[in-house]
C-alpha cells in the first residue's frame, strides 16, 4: 500500500517553474529520501503534501485519498517536522508534549503516556530543562517526537540532519529507522550518506523534474563501474606503472566522507597526485591484462586491487551534470 503517491506535479511560482510532472510514491514501512540540492524543490513538495501549497495540476494522495489546497484532511495521517522546527522556549519537553496532546484533544492519561513512550525513543526522558537551552540537535529530537504524537502514518522530515553534528545525525537518523515501524518516512536531504544509511527508496530532484526514482539497489544497478583501483605497495612502483601506461589516472578518487559530507559543505574531492600516494584508477578494465602482464614481469607487488563500484554521490552528480 503506498502511503504518498505524488503524480504529475506541476508547481510554478510565477514564471518560475519549480515543479515540472514530478511522480514518485512511498510505500508503507519504507524510508524514503528526497534528494536535491539547494532550491530543487523539496520542501515546495512538502508544503503541497501537506496542502499549505496548491498544485498547478497534478495528484497527490495521501494513504490513498486526495490532498487538498487549505484545511486538507489528509493531514491527520502525517506527522510533519519542518527544517526550522519552532517551541514555546519556556516549557519543558514533557510539558510541550502534553500540550501537544491536549490541542489534539487526547485525554490527559494518553498523553501523559504518550510523552513518555516518544521521550524516550527519542533520548529525551530524562531532560528535565527548558527548550530555550535545547541545543539544535535536541530540538530537532523533540520535533520528530512531536511529529509522531497522533501515530501519523507518514513522517515527513525537512532536512533533519543537516545542522547536526555526525553523532547528532547518527542519533536522528537511528531515530528515523525506529520510528519506521509504525510510520512510512519521507525526509529531505542533501547529505547521501544519510541516505546511503538507512534510505530503502529514493528520489534525486532536480530543476524541478525527479531524475530518479527507485530503490536504492535498483538505483545502484543503473550504473555499473567499468573502473578499477590498483594501490601499488611501493609509491615509486606506482609512477614506473603511469610511465609504462599513461592512461592510469592519478586522480580522481571521489568519494564520500565517513561523516559530515554534503553538497552544502562541499564535495569530498581527493583529487592531485599526493607525494607517496601510490593509487592509480584504470578506466577501462578492457586494459587490465597488459597491466598485469607488466606488473609480473616486472615483478612489482601490488597492496590492493579493486573494482570501484559507483556511490550515491556518483550517480548524483551525472545525473545533476545531464
Ligand atoms: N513562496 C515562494 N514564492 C516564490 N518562489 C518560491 C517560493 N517558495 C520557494 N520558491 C522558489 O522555489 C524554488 C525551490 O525552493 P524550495 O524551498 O522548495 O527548495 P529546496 O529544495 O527545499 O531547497 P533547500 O535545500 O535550500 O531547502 C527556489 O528557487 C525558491 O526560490
Ligand atoms: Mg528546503
């Protein structure tokens, strides 16, 4: 059963066309990432999900019924957290909860166990302090327990890690994994490695148009590497290889940092020929044997040799240079 099906999107802001027929659905139980760079479109989406946007044309369902431009009644299936999350600074996590409950209407003895349950899923339980001295990473922690206060069937999140520190966004995003259980999760991000973690379908946005759309593994399938690393044991071993084989490249080993890698903060590049470095990239494995057939005459040990298979961060960047 999908929980979100957006189909055929169209959203202009004026002459600017910020969404052009963009589909894509979230099936129940699923983590769904919502890739983009900086003014892709993202939360435009959202805030249409959510029907505080209208469509231009298009459909979007929400556990299979329409949404609505205004007071739409799909939104008591979704939890929402937006990018900026906003608390009454002097309350406690536990008293903003409550009221939270008592604006939906919940009966006090719910709530109160409500507040307690999501508190501790959320590694808040024990913070007796005001929201005002929350750090960001707090804040947004309380933001997903609030989202999840009704049992919404559908999170949706807007960026939740990108003003998190790596074991800040470890923690939300363990969060999100939990929360799966009982909710579908959508959440935006320009950060792959977050998606690379724990994303089980994904959508690269881009001016607009979704460029990409499936599970992950489909997604990785698309693409198979041709490439392939060899690190020589010896640097100087490397350099007799490029010498012999000028097409070896010595640079361009992309790829994503452990933590803290996003478009925001910039590409993690190891580019340029470091002094020792003994990696090199063949292109064309077509090549490989005359490689091999060089390095045992010449009797050159080799530390490491390994077929470089595409990451998220690749495929993104060919589909944003398209
Ligand atoms: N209310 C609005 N009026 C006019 N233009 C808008 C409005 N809201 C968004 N836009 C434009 O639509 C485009 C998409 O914006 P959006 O906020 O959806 O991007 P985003 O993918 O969420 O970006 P970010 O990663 O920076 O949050 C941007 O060019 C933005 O300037
Ligand atoms: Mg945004």
């Amino acid at each position: 059963m999908e929980m979100l099906t957006f189909s055929h999107v169209e959203k202009h802001f004026g002459e600017k066309k910020v969404l052009q027929d963009a589909s894509f659905s979230v099936p129940e139980h699923t983590i769904f990432g919502f890739i983009g760079k900086n003014g892709a479109g993202k939360t435009t989406a959202m805030k249409l999900i959510l029907g505080l946007l209208a469509c231009d044309s298009g459909e979007i369902l929400v556990n299979g019924f329409p949404v609505r431009y205004g007071n739409t009644r799909t939104n008591r299936f979704i939890g929402y957290l937006p990018d900026v999350p906003e608390f009454y600074p002097y309350m406690t996590p536990t008293e903003y909860l409550h009221f939270c409950g008592e604006v939906a209407g919940m009966p006090a003895k719910e709530c109160k166990a409500r507040a307690k349950e999501l508190l501790r899923l959320v590694g808040l339980e024990k913070e007796r302090g005001r929201i005002k001295g929350f750090s960001r990473g707090m804040k947004q922690r309380l933001g997903i327990a609030q989202a999840l206060f009704g049992r919404p069937k559908l999170l949706i999140c807007d960026e939740p890690t990108s003003a998190l520190d790596p074991a800040g966004r470890k923690e939300l995003l363990d969060i999100l994994a939990a929360a799966k259980e009982q909710s579908a999760v959508l959440f935006s991000t320009h950060i792959l490695s977050d998606v690379e973690h724990i994303c089980d379908k994904v959508a690269f946005l881009h001016e607009g148009r979704v460029a990409l759309h499936g599970s992950l593994e489909k997604i990785r399938r698309l693409r198979k590497s041709t490439s392939m690393e060899i690190e020589m044991e010896r640097p100087e071993d490397a350099k007799t290889l490029l010498a012999a084989f000028p097409y070896l490249q010595q640079k361009g080993r992309t790829h994503l940092q452990q933590e803290g890698t996003g478009m925001a903060s910039g590409l993690s590049m190891q580019c340029g020929w470091q002094k020792g470095n003994a990696h090199l990239l063949l292109e064309d494995t077509a090549r490989l044997p005359e490689i091999l057939h060089f390095l045992a005459g010449q009797e050159l040990p080799i530390q490491r040799m390994e077929r470089k298979e595409p990451t998220l961060e690749d495929l993104f960047l060919e589909v944003i240079a398209k």
